[in-house]
C-alpha cells in the first residue's frame, strides 16, 4: 500500500476501471440494510419496500435555514421509513460533519439550525439526543463546536456533546473487509447508540468526488486512536475504509444538510454553492447516491458507493423510492475540481451508465 | 486576598485523581500530564504527584497490555510523559526519581517511532513528504503535532541535538503555511493552499524554542501575533500563547483572554486537560517550564545535564 497524506488519493477514487472489482464482501456486510428493521426503528411499509429491494429517499426543496426544518425533517424522517414512535428511551447519536469549521466558511459545516431542528424532533419522539463528533483535522474540538456556531446552540438548549475524537473505546471488527483493517475502535457514544444520525454537508471532495452521509462516518473514528488527520484510514484506501466503516455500524440513517452547499475544491476549501435542499433516508447508501444526482454526479463512478452498490444499500435509482420534491426539479451540476482522478464523474458522460 | 479563577482551577489539579479530557471520561496520558506541567510551573510541585504517578499508571499497563486490538500507548503520548517527567525531576518532585525506568521506557517508544517517506506524493502536495519525524499512528505519514511533541521530549531530556530532533525541527519548518501559521500538517493539496490554526500554530513555536533565529520561521510567529487574540478555547489559546511565550511576545491582554475562555460555557465540558492548559499558559512571560526546556538547548544546566545521563545510562543498559 503506498504512502499517502491526508488528503491522498484514494486508490479508487472514480476512475473508469470497475471500483473495487474482485474484493469478496463478507457476507455481514449484506446484513446492513436489515438492522434498522431488526431493531423494530421502521415502519411497516418500510420494511415491505427493502423486502422488494427498495429503498425511500425523502428530498425537500426550497429550505432555509430560518425556515420549519422541524417539520421538514419530522416528515422526511417519517417518508423515510423511520418509525418514530419506535425512538422513545433510544439512544440517538447526532453526527454533523465538523471537520475544519471556519466562521469565514460555514457552508464547510453541518449548520447548527439543522442539528437543533434533529435533536427537537427526536426529543419530541422521547429520545435521549447526543450530538457528536471528532473533528478530523482540528484537535481542539471546543474550537470547532465556536467556530462551526454549534457550541452556542448546545449550550442553549442543552444538549449534550460527545466528543468523539477522546471518549475511551471499544473494538469492533470490520464487517466490510474490503481494507486490510481488522476492526475498529469506536467511541463509547457510538457504540452505545441505538440509532446514528449522519448529518453530512452536501459537498464535493477533491479525492473521493462527493462526501456525504457514508464518508461523515469517518468522524466516528476517534483521533485518540486514529490521530489528526485519521491517517490510517488513509493509508487503507478512503473508498475501502469508508464502506468498512458503515458495514460496522449498521444502524445508521442520514439527514443532509443541502442547503448552503460547497462545490469546487471540497471538502474544506470549495466554493458556497446554494441549493435549498434536505435530503433525508433510512439507508446511507440509497440517500447518497440522491445526493450524488442532485449534484450532477453518477453515483456508481463514486469509489465507496460503487462499494455499497447492493451490499450497504442501493445506487440504482430504479431501486430508491422518491418521496418529496422531485430530485430531479432540484438538481444543479456541482463544479467538481479539474483534476485527471475526477473526470468521468459527471451524470451522462461517457462510462457513468446514467443517462 | 481575592481567589482567582486561576486559584480555583490550580485548586481542582491539585485534587484530582483522574486528569481526562473531558469530564465522565478516564484519565489519559496528555491531560495528565499537563496537569502535572501547570502544579509544577505554578510551584505547587508535591500536589503534582498524583497526576505523575497517573501518567507512569498510564503509561506502563498500555505497554504491558499491548495487542492488535489494544496497542502499545503511542509515542506522542510517551513524549508527553518525558516532558512532565522531566520537568519534576528537575523541580525536584519527591517521586521523580523512582520513575526513572518508566522515563527510560517513553524514551524508547518515543525514538521506535517514526513516519513514513511519501514521496510518491510529491507532486500533489506542498510540503517535502520525504522528511521524516513523528506520526500518530506508526506505519503513517510525520505530521505537525506529533512532531512537535516528539521534539520538545527530546529538548527536556537534554538532546536538543539529537538527530531525531533536528529533523523535527526541520519538518516543522517546512510544513509551515506560506502566509505564515500552521494546521495539522498539509500546506497545500492539489495546488490550494490550506488554512491556518491556532493550536498547532502554538505548538509548532513552542517546539522552535532554543532554536537559533532563522528568518524561516518569522512568518509563523507574525501569524500568532496577528492572530491570537481569535483563540477563545483552553486548547488553541494555551498553546498559541505559549508559543508567543517561547519567543519573548508574550501580549497584553493574554490574561484577561485566558479567564474568559475558563469562564467560558463549553457543551462538551472542560477536562482537567483544558484547565491544565489554561493554567499553564498563565505562569505568563516566565512560563517555567519553557524555561527549563530553553535551558536544556544551553546544556548550562546541572539537574537536566544529570536527568540525560541517567537516562542515556539506563539506554545503554536495554542495548
């Protein structure tokens, strides 16, 4: 395995060759999507729609962040498949993406207005709500939680903050094995959550393409362990970890904030790109690949989802029920950053297989 | 006589018996022993014992219990417990001495350590991936902050001119920000220069200090000057002060900025490591520590030439 930075390129980062072509999946990782309906968190529909191999994805358009996001997110949750009534007493882990917030740049950031419309929804389902998060470059996670405008809603509304990058751990094998990773070390909060909510920005990333709720896990992993930035990972190869990482943590559903979005030089030094829109879903992999058409990106050219593809949950639209706004009415081409790694990307264009 | 909150915090070290970042959580190599750095610079060195004897707690059954799954402590974590270690041997803590194989034991995790050559990335980032220090995770990448550590480890235990230094140093240097400042340990990725921040830019001129001046390494101390004053939490606003601190611009205002940010509602709570951190950084434009660790550069010093010697001498023994 080569050297890499931080920010390296991944190993199957969109290329034309067939993602990952050859890695034998182990046969948990099929058992993803299936978690959420074990623990009894959906609804009945929901549970016949996976049955038949489909997945619903709730896209809302024209959102602000001043707007009724409560409501936005109680009914793309519901849409979602997400029985609410089943939250009461669960342990719900919020995940926004904190990575390097800036007060010059907050749409590098899950805005704080979503992550407290979350938490109202779940404490109103009569869950316990921690929200949590290790910060992949910055070490000084109070830092974070000022800059990213987070502390200040926590602290008003009292909600607790897990800080993921320093909690003790625990070991959970890697149910992906796709990197030569044996496990993982969790933080306790992860570990111990009924239910994970990633909150992922909506962004363009300058190695992977896009990153949404399946990369946002990266987060998950504790700099204690892993360091600043989460090296290691790296050096497993991005696509391979990320899709190791939601194998081993099955019960988890996805809000984005797509609202003030970034596009160009993702996931820190892009461009704001607005785009008014929340996506919300039960399965990972079915909202990423929305999110990934909502930006004007083939979702199977993406290196880990073209790893989730059937195994974490489906891509193909043909197997993701819309609900909300039309996708389509909403979707804007996102400027992908000019390099050879993530030409090919783009919706229609010669070997993405979508029209 | 008016308590401060400096008085309330040193207070809280001082009778402690877990030193964790947060509070609920178990203690840890780095809140301890900056716990015990902050007692011991503001002379309350016996009340540092227990964060000492923490740290070598700490430090040992890590290294007794290492597995695939439950890894050795890692050398930045060993390079924090050279460092306090050595500054209460040299303070003359009352267990200093009885910790000397544990000293002996950091010091060989911490040079066992070391990052990878990545070369072959030469071409996609801004900084020299051929230079070689401390990573986080052995068998990854040298990074800024590990690095720092590893060098100031070094500096307090005499070898301000060890090779493993040096190239600390150098590495430091070289993952400096072109407008001056420092992050994590990228400069520029695929052409875009990355940004500055405060805690790594802090400790990269806390581990510069002792350094002969070199023009190199101005822009960097331009940036904290310019900037230290956006620093609001315990972790950026110590380490950026005391990197002015290292060299002589300790500012005004420094310590009204530091009981604002103890007196500062965090949601994730403040451990004993942010009040470590505060309160070390508040010993001011002496800060003892750094002054100790200035000394060892000098080799004018008799109780750091002897901590060296015992260290080299029990070195010798292990090859």
């Amino acid at each position: 395995m080569a050297t890499r930075m931080s920010d390296e390129r991944p190993s199957n980062a969109g290329g034309r060759d067939a993602p990952c072509s050859g890695i034998r999946i182990d046969r948990r990782a099929l058992l993803v999507g299936g978690s959420l309906a074990a623990a009894g968190l959906l609804t009945g529909s929901c549970r016949k729609l996976g049955r038949r191999g489909r997945s619903p994805v709730f896209v809302a358009g024209r959102q602000t962040y001043d707007g009724p996001l409560v409501a936005t997110l109680r009914d793309g949750l519901i849409a979602g498949g997400l029985d609410l009534a089943a939250m009461r007493g669960k342990r719900v882990l919020l995940k926004p993406n904190l990575v390097e917030p800036t007060r010059a740049a907050p749409y590098v950031t899950t805005d704080p207005r979503v992550v407290r419309a979350a938490a109202d929804v779940f404490r109103s389902a009569g869950a316990h709500v921690v929200v949590g998060e290790g910060p992949g470059h910055v070490r000084d996670t109070d830092m974070a939680l000022d800059a990213s405008g987070l502390n200040a809603v926590l602290v008003e509304d009292r909600i607790p903050f897990a800080d993921l990058n320093y909690e003790e751990t625990g070991w959970r094998p890697n149910s992906g094995r796709t990197s030569r990773l044996d496990g993982f070390h969790f933080p306790r909060s992860v570990l111990e959550a009924d239910l994970i909510v990633s909150m992922p920005k909506m962004k363009t990333h300058h190695w992977t393409g896009v990153t949404a709720s399946l990369k946002n896990l990266y987060g998950t992993i504790p700099g204690i362990r892993y360091g600043w930035p989460k090296n290691v990972l790296h050096h497993a190869g991005i696509p391979q970890s990320v899709f190791d990482i939601n194998a081993s943590l099955p019960r988890m559903i996805a809000i984005v904030d797509g609202i003030e979005c970034m596009e160009g030089d993702g996931p820190i030094m892009g461009t704001p790109k607005p785009m008014g829109a929340i996506v919300v879903g039960t399965n990972g992999a079915a909202v990423d690949a929305t999110v990934c058409r909502l930006m004007g990106v083939a979702p199977e050219r993406i290196g880990y989802l073209a790893l989730a593809a059937d195994r974490l949950g489906p891509i193909d639209a043909a197997r993701i029920e819309p609900r909300g706004d039309d996708w389509r009415t909403l979707a804007r081409p996102f400027t992908l950053l000019d390099v050879p790694h993530l030409h090919g990307l783009r919706l229609g264009e010669p070997g993405s297989g979508t029209p | 006589m008016t308590r401060t909150w400096l008085d309330d915090c040193l207070d809280r070290l001082a009778a402690r018996d877990v030193f964790a970042y947060r509070p609920g959580l178990p203690s840890a190599s780095e809140p301890a022993a900056v716990s015990a750095l902050a007692l011991i610079a503001h002379g309350r060195i016996a009340e540092a014992t227990r964060a000492l004897d923490e740290l070598e707690r700490l430090h040992g059954a890590a290294n007794r219990g290492a597995t695939d799954r439950e890894p050795a402590r890692l050398a930045w974590e060993s390079a924090w417990a050279l460092s306090a270690w050595a500054f209460a041997d040299r303070r003359g803590e009352p267990g200093a001495r009885r910790r000397d194989a544990s000293a002996k034991e950091a010091l060989r995790v911490l040079m066992a350590s070391s990052g990878k050559d990545g070369g072959e990335t030469q071409s996609f980032v801004g900084h020299d991936p051929t230079l070689i220090a401390w990573p986080w995770v052995d068998g990854t990448h040298s990074w800024l902050e590990p690095t720092a550590l590893g060098v100031l480890a070094l500096k307090a235990v005499g070898r301000f001119d060890d090779r493993r230094a040096r190239n600390g140093v150098r590495l430091i240097e070289d993952r400096q920000l072109p407008g001056g400042g420092c992050n994590y340990g990228n400069t520029v990725v695929l052409g875009q220069v990355l940004r500055a921040h405060l805690q790594p830019t802090g400790m990269a001129l806390v581990a510069w200090i002792g350094e002969p001046s070199r023009s190199e390494r101005v822009r960097t101390l331009d940036f904290a000057v310019r900037h230290w004053r956006a620093a609001r939490t315990a972790p950026s606003l110590g380490w950026i002060l005391m990197g002015l601190t290292a060299h002589g611009a300790w500012p005004r205002g420094a310590n009204d900025a530091l009981g604002q940010a103890a007196r500062s509602p965090s949601a994730a709570g403040f451990g004993e490591y942010h009040i470590g951190l505060l309160t070390l950084a508040a010993t001011g434009p002496s800060n003892p520590w750094l002054e100790d660790v200035r000394r060892a550069g000098t080799d004018a010093d008799e109780s750091i030439r002897e901590h060296a010697v015992r260290l080299r001498s029990e070195e010798r023994e292990v090859e």
